[in-house]
C-alpha cells in the first residue's frame, strides 16, 4: 500500500479541562499536568509534521487554552507553514488573549457548546457559568474577524434542542455548524446509559437536520454525524487507521486517533525519543491495523473493506476485547446484536446519572454488553 503523508496532526496539549463532559473523548486515564510536553518539544514535533507534509494542525485538549505557551505554538506553525486552527471550550478566552492568538497566526476556531440552554449546557460540562461565556467569546472570535464553527455534541439530553443550535450558531456568526452525536468509547461508554438516544429521538434529529439544510441552503454549513449503533454498516474511522491523521497526546505519544490508548494492547511510540516520519511510516501501532491485511472475516472478504477500512478500532476493542474485530456497529459483526439491543435498553430505560469526567473519576471499568 502507498503511504501519502498525514493530512492534518491533532495537537493534543493538555488534558486539563476546567469543563467535565461525561462522553469526553479523551482517554479515562487522563495525563497529569507534569508529564506534558514543553514548549520545545511541541515546537519540534509542529516542525517535524510540516517536513512530512502536514497541512494543518488542530490545538485541541483537554481545553489547550490552559497552556501559557499556546500563543508561541501558533507562532511556530504558522512559521512552518501549517494552517492553524484553536479547538476550544473558550471559557478561558478573553479579547488580550485571542488578539495574542490572532497576531501569533491563527487562523480558525471551532467554539463547543454542550447545548443551546445555559440549563443544560451547564449542566452537560458540569461548569456553571460556562454557556454564557462561550456565547460571549464566540462573539470575541467574530469581532476578530476570525471563521467560527460551533460544534455541539448531541444525545438522548438535548436532542429536542437541535434546531435551535443552529439557529444559534447562525446567530453567533458562524459559518458552519457540527451537530456531532457522541462517540461511545471512554468516557461516553462509561456513561452510555444517560446518553443513547432511542432510534424514535435518532429520527427527531434527521428530519430537523434536513428541514434545516434545506431553510438555510447557502447561509451556514450544517455537519451531522449520526450514532453508529443505529446504522447497518460502520463509519470509516478516521479515513482508515494511519491513512491521513496524527493525533499527539500531551505527553508526546504519538496516535493514529484521539481514542488510540484505549487499546490497552498497543504500545505507541513518544515524539520525544523516535523522530514523527518514523513513527508515521514504520511504527508497530500505526502498522498493526493499517490497509487491510490485518483484517478477519467477514471483512477481510467484504467490499467495502477499503470503504470503511472495517470501521472503528477504539470500538472494536471496548465491545468485544479484541481491536482486530469488525466493528460491532456493523451488522455484519456477531456481536452487532447483544451491542445494539444493549444499547436500546439503555436508551428507553431512565437516563443513568453522569459520571463526569474528572481526575478522580478516571478509574478503569468493566463493562458487560
Ligand atoms: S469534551 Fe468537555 S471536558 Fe472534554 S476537553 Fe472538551 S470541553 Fe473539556
Ligand atoms: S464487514 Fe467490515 S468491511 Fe464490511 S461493512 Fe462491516 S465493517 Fe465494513
């Protein structure tokens, strides 16, 4: 198989988040503050993507505003070259800082919102005070001239608020709009029960997402990503596992996703101790699932193996123990029935209570499907 470079790196600076979402996507074994990489480090590894034929990078966390140096990290990127977009909470952000941003060479900000309603947004990210002052720095963002998208994670908690999301995003300034449902892996599969939606409210979401590209053809782009537990085949995990994406956790390992270490089977290499070409062309994580040698039936036969390259590792490996596995969000998959009719008990039971994601809360569990 021919390698092209990576498209874009993830930059991962920090885990640290004043906000605790229950289906945050960053490992439930979150890295502490002393094992991050310093400014040095982040400035060579940025270096390093670029020379390989990086064309963007993502500062994303944890909440990447908390790192003092953010600014020089920009500075550094846009030196190399690289298009530079800010992945923020933006509770942090105040006008000083965002001009510091703007002058540094940033480019783009992707604002997210855990709701429309500061009841439930608030609630969500287990931070009060936090819908309001998003609102306040997607403005911040406007007034620098800076493209805004706004991103908002739905589920079976504000699903019913999807149209007015974006029509807020249209409100805030923003030129695109995602309306992502939650990934269950980590923190979201630990709190599954309190976030599947049932297929009737999976419904609810598309028509009010058609009914809302259709009003606002040509105003704003509307993303939609729909839950995977609900459909026939599985999405294809980032382009295929090592085809386009780097992801660099606070510490320095090196990911072919921001899910990865919950593979507790792979080991990953540190772009402090292998160079990141290395890494990219020859290292044992980002071999172990790329193209389709690694694969077993039934999608090492199947047609659509280079389509959704057999789906998500992450997934793979919290359903059923074993990252080889077919996705079980692919009815193809044996385990695709227990998962789904798992899931659909959970979706019309009571929603569990959150178990937020905090330090104290990043103990391993078991889970049984
Ligand atoms: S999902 Fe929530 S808790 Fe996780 S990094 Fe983003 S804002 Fe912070
Ligand atoms: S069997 Fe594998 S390749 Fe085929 S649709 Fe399912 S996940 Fe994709």
């Amino acid at each position: 198989m021919t390698l092209d470079p990576p498209m874009a790196l993830l930059a991962e600076l920090t885990h640290r988040c004043p906000l605790q979402c229950p289906y945050c996507s960053n490992p439930i074994d979150l890295e502490r503050a002393n094992k991050e990489m310093t400014t040095e480090d982040w400035l060579r590894a940025i270096r390093e993507a670029a020379a390989l034929g990086c064309m963007q990078v993502h500062f994303s966390g944890g909440e990447p505003t908390v790192r003092p140096d953010l600014e020089r990290l920009v500075a550094g990127a846009t030196e190399a070259g690289l298009y530079t977009n800010l992945i923020t909470s933006g509770v942090l952000l105040d006008a000083t800082r965002l001009a510091a941003l703007v002058e540094a060479g940033l480019e783009h900000v992707q604002l997210s919102f855990q709701d429309s309603t500061t009841e439930i947004g608030d609630r969500v990210g287990g931070y009060a005070g936090g819908h309001e002052k998003k609102i306040a720095t997607a403005a911040l963002v406007r007034a620098a001239n800076l493209p805004l998208t706004a991103n908002f994670v739905v589920h079976r908690q504000n699903f019913h608020h999807l149209s007015d999301m974006i029509d807020m995003a249209l409100a805030l300034g923003a030129q695109r709009v995602e309306i992502a449902n939650v990934q269950y892996y980590g923190w979201a599969l630990r709190n599954r029960a309190a976030l599947m939606p049932t297929r009737a409210q999976l419904t609810q979401m598309t028509q009010d997402i058609a009914e809302a590209r259709e009003r606002l053809k040509g105003v704003i782009t509307i993303d939609f990503v729909v839950p995977d537990y609900y459909a026939r085949r599985p999405k294809s995990c980032m382009g295929g596992w090592g085809r386009r994406f780097l992801n660099i956790s606070p510490s320095g390992n090196v990911l072919p996703c921001h899910a990865a270490e919950s593979i507790t089977t792979l080991s990953f290499d540190n772009v402090r101790q292998r160079s990141l070409a290395d890494i990219w062309r020859n290292s044992e994580a980002f071999e172990a699932f790329r193209g389709t040698d690694w694969m077993a039936e039934p999608c090492r036969s199947c047609d659509r193996r280079e389509i959704d390259w057999g789906g998500c590792r992450c997934q793979a490996f919290a359903i059923t123990g074993d990252a080889k596995q077919t996705d079980p969000a692919c009815d193809l998959s044996p385990y695709h029935d227990s998962l789904v009719s798992a899931a659909v008990g959970e979706a019309a039971a009571e929603p569990a209570a959150f178990v937020y994601r905090r330090y104290r809360n990043a103990k391993p569990v078991q889970r049984e499907f």
